[in-house]
C-alpha cells in the first residue's frame, strides 16, 4: 500500500523503531488505568530519597493536571514515534533520534508528574537538552546547528533563572516539596521574596513557552523533522512552561503582578503571533506561529482565577493539542508525499490523498471552532473566560477575537487550500497517500477533537474537572462542557468570529504585502539575536587580548604582581610587620647555604646564556634540598633532589630550541626585578611573622605516638601519606596521571606523530 | 647525544637506577624512601637511558607504554583503598598481614599499605615518562 513512499529507501527500522513505540504505549495505557482513580479525586504520590540532607528527594505527584499532560506527552508520543518510523524510515540515524525523542518522552513526563523542585528542575533541563539534539537533528546545515543553539541558549538562560527562582522559593517556604509549598499559599502571597520568586520564575516559563519577546526561537525550531515539532513545538515542551505556570497558579496566583503580566504578555503573544501566521507561506512556519498563539491564550488564561477561565484552560489545551499535532503530521504527509509545504504552490491533493485531507479537514474544522468540534466547546468557554476577567474585558476579548478569526483563517490555509484548491503549479514529487502508519496520527487525533466535541461528558469527567481542582482546589467552580448554550454573548463573538476570518481567509493573499511591511518595521527579535551574539563574541575577543596576550612573562608578572598585592596589602594593612628574629644560632653551614642559593638565583637572572640559567637554578634547588638535610628532612630532601634533576632536563629539553634568550630586548628587567625582590622580601616577612606564632604540636605528636602501634611503620612521613592520609595521596596521584596525560596529549597534537 | 661510553654505562647505570628504586619503595616504610621517591628514582634511570640512547631504545627497553603504568599504578592504588570495605572498614584503612609472627618480632608485614604505595611508585615513575618521552620526540 506504500510502495512509492518507501520505494526508494529500506522499509522500517526493525526493532529500534518499533520499541519506543511500545513503551509509549505502555506508559499511555498505565496513565489511562489512573485514570478513574483521579478523576474521582484522588491523587497518588511517590516518593524516593535523593539526597535527604537537603531536602531533595524524586517525589512524584499524580492529579488532575498532571494527568492530563501525561495523558498527552505519552498518547501524542506514541503516535508521534509510530509515524516518524516511517517518517524517516531507513534513516541512518534513526536510531539516534529514537532515542533523542523517546528521552525527551520520559524526561517530559517526569516534568510534569514531579512534586519536587529540584527534581522538576532536572527533568526541564532534560527536556531542554533532548530538545536541543531534536532540533539539530539536521546537523549537517548552518540553519538546523543556528536554530538549535538558538533554541538552547533563550530557554537555557531562562531554566538558569528558573533554577534560581526555585531555591528562593524553596529556602523562603522551607520545603523543596511542591504540594508542601502550594498548601500554604496565602503565606507565599504575603511572603518579601514572593516578587522575585515570581520574576525568576516567569522567566524561565516564558522563555520555555515561547511567550513574547523570547518568541523568536521557536518558528527557527521548525528546522527539526516534522514529527519532531508536533510532539515538542505544539503539544508537549513548549507546553512545560504552561504547565509550571499552572503548577504554580495554585500557590502564586490571585496577586495583581500575576494577573498583569500573564494576561498582558498572553494576550499580546496571542494576537502578534496570529498576525505573524497569516504572513507564512510554509505551512510548518504557519503552525509554528499559531502555536505562539495558542500559548499566549494558555498564558492568558492562567492569569485569572474564575472558575470560566480555568475551564476555558483545561478544555483548550486537550484541544489544541489534538489538533495541532494532528495538523503538524498531516504537513509533514505533504511534504514527504510532495516534497513541499509552500501554501501558494499546492493545490488539489484532495483526490489523491483522501484519507490526509480528511484528518485535516477535521483538525482544521476544530481549530477553527465548528460545531460540533470539541474545538467550538473550547471557543466558547475562551470567549465565556475572557468576558469574567475583572478588569478591561472587552479589551481582552476583543484581542481574542481577533487571534481567533486569525487562527479560523489559518486553519483554512492549511488544511483547506493544499487539498481542494486548484493552483495549477507543477509539484516537485508526484503526490501519493501516506502509508497507514503515518496517517494513524493525525486521523485518531483528529477524530478525538471530534469525538468529545459530540460527547464533553468523557472529557469533562476524566480530566477538565479534574485539572481545574488541581487549580481551584474544588470542582465546584468547574464549568459544563456543552455544545449549545443557548444564545448568549459567547455565541455571538463566535458568529463574530467566522464571518472575520472568512474575509481574512479571502482577502490574505492581499494582506501578506502589507503585513510584511508592518513586520520589517517592527523590531527584529531573531535579527538582534545575531547582533547579540556577535557583540558577544566581540567582547570575548577583546577580553582575551587584554588578559590573555600569549605571552609567558605577562602572566608570570601579573600572577606574581596579584600574589605581592594580596600579601604586601594585607601585611600593610593588618600591621603584622614581624620583629627581626635572634641571629645568634647561626651557623656557618647555614652561611654557606644562603650565600649558595643566592649566587645560584641572581646568576640565573643575570645570565644571558641559557645553559647557564638552567645550571644556576640546579644550584638553586640542590641548595633547598640541603636545607632540608640540615633541617633533617632527608624524604623532603630526597624528593626535592630528584625533582629538581627531572626539572633541569625537562627545562633543558624544551628551552634549548627556543630562540636566543630575550630578543626582545631587555626593557623589561628592570621592573622584573624590582617585582622578584619585592616578592621575596614580603614571603620572607611571612614566614617571619608565622615563626612568631608559636607551632602547634598535636598533630606531629599524634603521628609521633600512632605511628608505629596503629600503622606499623617508623618514616612519619611516609606513614602520612599512605596510611593516615591514604584518601589525599590518592588525590593527588590521580593529579598527577591527569596533568601527565594531558601534558601528553597537548605534545601530541603539536606535530604529526613520528615513527617510534 | 651520541656517545658510546654514556650509552655503555647508561644501560648498567638505568638497571641499578631501577633495582635502587624499588629498594627504596620498600624500605619507605621505617626509614626514608617510600613511592614517591622510588618512582622519581627509577623513572630517573630511563630519562637518562632516553637522553643516551634516545626514546625508541628507552620505550622498547620500557616494553609498555608509560601511560599504562600510570593508569595501572592508579588503578592498583585504588584496589588497595578498596580493598578495606571487604573488612567493613573506612575506605583506604590500612589492612596488614604478619607471616611467621613472634612475641617480638612482626615478621614479614604485608600489607594494603605497601600495594597502595606500589601505586604511587607506578603513577609517578608512569607519569614523568611519559611527559619526558613525550617533550623529547616532539621538540
């Protein structure tokens, strides 16, 4: 039955493709076996330690909202996987993306199932992660690696405001336990940091949810495969910051910085982002940017608290979902059946591809808001939501209005035009219906929009009712889903609605030149995005040659000029200037010493023979390690000894092919020698000034006791270091494998390997 | 550098250098040496067997690549501090075994300890040559 589709390519991915799938399933078929359970009020938690001694455990919490949104990411996602299977059958890497998009899945479930803080926060960044490797798929074009980042960095910085906006919260209501949390809201309402919990935390909602002026990466996100932005750009991630906003509705709602901010910025996304729509010739563009919309209106709605408006959300985020994803498939048909999604060049597909054009003629006639479509239910109880808010309704409703004949208008471009419209224009593939496995998405997605749309009472029941008690508390306020509610204000703003969106679908054509001159003189988000990056880049760049110029002996002479500074200037300022200690006990063996590791440093300065510095510094370390013969130290000595010989042929091996010692000139010594004395001069007042300080024994004489009847052994030193102090050594031999190693490596890369 | 004498008497001197290591990796114990020192020592014999004879003779004289050492001196070090949980001890507590104990004397020790420092001698003899094998092919 697929023979053109496939014909080309090796039919399926086996086993890889069929897996997810069923898990998917699975998953979908527990949550549905929940179900009644929820719906008659209950809900289930479970919880695992984390790390308990910071309050941090995987608590995961099931009800009404997260049930409905886990009802979707694994009902969606099983027919998403079941269509990308065949989507990009014989793929060579599919089995990467099964995996990327079967990760995302999970991590996307334990998002909205989770009842921690810091767990929800892992499960988002998850999702942030996934969803960056999605849409990079295409890896190999500059727009699919530009939108990815893109996508990564705006809903990254946002998670890390998040993130913030999470421990504040936290530590402010002392517990990282969600529904601890939202059980004493009127104290977080009241709460000093109840402001910049909500900034930080709208911060990262809004950026994850697309809202305006983060909205720009998410049209660029449609570079991923479409299956890809049918799970996460319409029904699932981009809806992770909706779902927090709800999460949080509970606990933070009611205030007016709430009510402002959410229901300005979804209102203003809403209607900009409907606007933008219209403008699009690719249909995916199109869906992308009422998907804005559909956000805008979710965000919106969480602004109030009427029970109209919680109904209103619960019923349009099912019906979106279902029909956005339903409509995202069907493009992604067309274009794998066409090998275009340009609205102007197809036309007449009707006849060829019978059972797509019916899917999306239910899912458009949904989105558009016909009777009998659940869709129309969904309308209603937007338009009922919106006249309840408080203040300026009908500024909001009319901002509604016109995002819904936009949307109505979009609906027709989409699904209407590409089937039944005639346009003459040579496609580029010779269209053909999509395989069964392709079509199973959008048709059962589509006849669900349908099927509550004549029967609310199986989705008011299972899961509208119970999403607005995990809002309100109660289902008392929970509106009836219904088909006909008699003639009121609602009706007519939808009469309203149809008659303006047919003449924006008659008259779009004509609109677009005039839309895009109003879009090219608005500002441009995704063009100041580049300019951003760019000054970025700029800055680093100019950072790094100040700091770090390249040159060794500027960063010896800043490290060193930073340590006398550190150490002179708290010197200077504590007064700690030690007395001159008793010279009497001087030896002449200790004389001997110090005029030798003296001689040995000032010939090394002043040489201007190579062979000559590295020899002086010998003389200088051998001298130390004598000190510590004296001193009776002889391991500290032994290894000082040894390090120094291994240091001089280190030095000797890599200095002696460098050029003639200070072709620069020598501009630079006299500074260079006023830093070394400076520095030696206040290291010597150090120590001085710790020799004042009587020593403290304890330790020394614990070792000295223990040693022999606790770890057998006589050498204090090395008893230290691999008995009483094993856990450090190991610390430090692990150090040492690791800078040899990349020492190693760094030689490696230098020159093309030589034949041992 | 090529000189036969220095080449002659590096390959005695790089033996001794090696067997002188391992005398003090043992003895570290009660008197000064230990695994730090033994593996400066030995890893001393094959720099200046490298610089005599160059590096091909010294990695084929060495049999297996210093890197490996390094990771195995590792590897054995955390065995050894491993090896005390089977003890229900802390980790890395020293764990001792004493053949032909008498009233006065402890006898032959063996212990995690000495393994532990086997590892240390391993990681540094390990370590150094391979930075030094490394510097000296590729400068």
């Amino acid at each position: 039955m697929n023979d053109t589709a496939t014909a080309t390519q090796p039919k399926g991915n086996g086993l890889v493709g069929l897996i997810p799938v069923g898990i998917a399933l699975l998953l979908f078929g527990w949550f549905l076996s929940l179900a009644p359970a929820v719906a008659e009020g209950q809900s289930l938690r479970l919880v695992w330690d984390w790390v308990p001694s910071l309050g941090i455990a995987m608590s995961f919490l099931l009800d009404g909202l997260s049930l409905t949104f886990a009802l979707l990411i694994s009902g969606i996602g099983a027919l998403v996987l079941l269509y990308s299977n065949t989507y990009l059958a014989g793929h060579p890497q599919f089995a990467r993306f099964a995996l990327f998009l079967t990760s995302f899945m999970l991590a996307m479930l334990g998002l909205v199932l989770a009842d921690n803080l810091i767990g929800l926060f892992v499960f988002w960044e998850l999702t942030t992660i996934t969803s960056y490797l999605l849409i990079g798929f295409g890896h190999d074009t500059a727009k699919g690696r530009r939108s990815a980042l893109q996508a990564l960095f705006v809903t990254g910085a946002g998670a890390l405001a998040l993130l913030a906006g999470f421990i504040l919260l936290g530590f402010s209501m002392g517990s990282f336990e969600l529904s601890e949390i939202l059980a004493q809201a009127d104290a977080l309402k009241a709460h000093e940091m109840y402001l910049p919990i909500l900034i930080l935390i709208l911060a990262g909602t809004f950026t994850k949810s697309a809202q305006f002026p983060f909205h720009f990466w998410l049209p660029n996100a449609m570079a991923a495969p479409t299956p890809v932005s049918a799970f996460l750009h319409s029904a699932t991630m981009v809806k992770a910051g909706v779902y927090l906003m709800a999460r949080m509705h509970p606990g933070m709602a009611g205030t007016d910085v709430w009510f402002w901010t959410l229901t300005i910025a979804g209102a203003f996304t809403a209607v900009f982002a409907s606007i933008l729509a219209l403008r699009q010739t690719d249909l995916k563009q199109a869906l992308a940017y009422t998907t804005l919309m559909a956000l805008g209106t979710l965000t919106l709605f969480l602004g109030q608290t009427s029970g109209y408006a919680m109904t209103a959300f619960a019923t349009f985020l099912v019906v979106h979902s279902l029909y956005k994803a339903s409509l995202f498939l069907v493009v992604g048909c067309i274009d794998h059946s066409t090998g275009t999604r340009e609205a102007d060049v197809l036309g007449g597909l009707g006849r060829v591809m019978p059972v797509t054009a019916f899917a999306a003629g239910l899912a458009a006639l949904s989105m558009a808001g016909f009777p009998p479509f659940l869709g129309f239910i969904g309308k209603e109880l937007k338009y009922a939501g919106i006249l309840a808010i408080g203040s300026e309704p009908f500024l909001f409703a009319a901002a509604l209005l016109l995002a819904n004949a936009l949307m109505f208008a979009i609906a027709g471009i989409v699904a209407l035009r590409p089937f039944w419209q005639r346009t003459g224009i040579a496609l580029p593939r010779k269209p053909h219906e999509a395989p069964w496995t392709m079509l199973a998405g959008p048709v059962i997605l589509a006849i669900l929009g349908a099927l509550f749309g004549v029967y609310p009472d199986l989705l008011q029941t299972s899961l509208v009712d119970p999403t607005v008690k995990s809002l309100l508390g109660s289902i008392e306020d929970s509106k009836e889903l219904k088909l006909w509610a008699g003639v009121n204000m609602p009706l007519i703003m939808s009469i309203a609605t149809v008659a303006l969106g047919i003449t924006l679908y008659l008259a779009h054509k004509r609109l677009r030149p005039a839309l895009g001159r109003l879009v090219d003189a608005s500002p441009q988000f995704d063009k100041g995005w580049d300019k951003f990056l760019l000054g970025l880049k700029r800055f680093a760049a100019w950072q790094t040659r100040i700091i770090q110029p390249g040159i060794l002996r500027r960063y010896i002479f800043a490290t060193f000029a930073t340590v006398l500074v550190a150490i002179g200037g708290t010197m200077i300022a504590r007064q700690a200037m030690p007395t001159l200690p008793d010279l009497s006990d001087v030896t002449f063996q200790n004389i001997a010493l110090v005029v030798l590791i003296s001689a040995g440093a000032i010939l090394t300065a002043l040489t201007s023979s190579r062979i000559a510095a590295m020899a002086a510094l010998g003389v200088v370390g051998i001298g130390v390690a004598m000190i510590f013969i004296v001193f009776s130290a002889p391991d500290v000595a032994i290894t000082q000894l040894l390090v120094e010989t291994l240091v001089v042929v280190l030095v000797a091996v890599a200095l002696l092919r460098l050029p003639v010692l200070d072709e620069n000139g020598r501009d630079h010594r006299p500074l260079d020698a006023i830093l070394a004395g400076a520095i030696g001069l206040s290291v010597t007042l150090v120590l001085l000034a710790v020799l004042e300080t009587p020593l403290d024994l304890r330790l020394t004489e614990y070792f000295e006791v223990t040693s022999w009847p606790e770890a057998f052994g006589r050498n204090i030193v090395n008893v230290i270091l691999v008995d009483f102090r094993a856990l450090d050594t190991f610390g430090e031999i692990a150090v040492v494998v690791i800078a040899a190693l990349s020492a190693y490596a760094l030689l490696r890369t230098t020159h093309p390997r030589k034949d041992p | 550098m090529n000189s036969i004498i220095l080449r002659v008497g590096t390959q005695y001197l790089c033996g001794l250098l090696v067997l002188f290591s391992l005398y003090m990796l043992i003895r570290g114990h009660n008197e000064p040496g230990g695994g730090f020192i033994g593996g400066l020592i030995g890893s001393t014999g094959f720099v200046l067997f490298a610089l005599a004879c160059g590096t091909a003779d010294a990695r084929n004289a060495l049999k297996v690549m210093p890197q490996n050492i390094a990771m195995a001196g590792l590897g054995i070090a955390l065995l050894a501090g491993i090896f005390a949980a089977f003890f229900g001890d802390a980790l890395f507590t020293g764990q001792w075994l004493f053949i032909n104990e008498t009233a006065d004397s402890k006898g032959i020790p063996i212990s995690t300890v000495l393994f532990f420092d086997i590892g240390v001698y391993l990681v540094v003899f390990g370590s150094i040559l391979s930075i030094v094998f490394a510097m000296e092919e590729e400068i």
